[in-house]
C-alpha cells in the first residue's frame, strides 16, 4: 500500500513539473509571438506612412498638371488654340 501512495505522490510530483514547465513555455512562446507581431505592425506603419507621402505627391503633381495654365501650355505646344476648333488637317473630300 506504500508503495502506491509513494508511486502516486512521484507521478503528480511529475505531472506539477510538467504542468509547470509547460505553462512556463507557453508564456514565453507568447512573449516571443507579441514582439513579432509589434515588430510587423510597426514595419507596416512605415510602409503605410511611405504609400501616403506618394499619394499625397500624387495628387500634387495631378493638380499641377490639370491646372489651367499647364494646359493652357500644352495646348500651345501642340499647335492648337484653347477654347477653338482644332483645323482640319485633310480637306474632306480627300479624306473619303
């Protein structure tokens, strides 16, 4: 009969360290997994921050280029005059 209470105290004694060891690694494992996602949130902050300074370029040079002087410039450059009809290059009759 001893020797069952004796067996029995050994194997939860066992079983506690374990449970203990077990318990233990799991929190370190967490700890680990927590830095990593900090780590990978913080990277994807930077890149987010890097994709909105290029959107914010973006939409500088959009507006610099749809301002009314700009293509009022290009429309220059192209032989065409801003607010007219643009000429006809062929006459109609040679254009059939």
């Amino acid at each position: 009969m001893k020797s069952i209470f004796a067996t029995h105290k050994l194997l939860s004694g066992i079983a506690l360290v374990l449970f203990f060891g077990a318990d233990l690694s799991g929190m370190i494992w967490l700890q680990s997994r927590y830095f990593e996602l900090a780590a990978e949130k913080a990277r994807l902050a930077r890149e987010v921050s890097a994709l909105r300074g290029e959107v914010i370029s973006k939409e500088l040079e959009n507006s610099e280029l749809a301002s009314l002087p700009r293509i009022a410039d290009v429309v220059q450059k192209m032989g065409l005059s801003y607010g007219e009809v643009p000429l006809k290059v062929l006459p109609l009759e040679e254009a059939r």
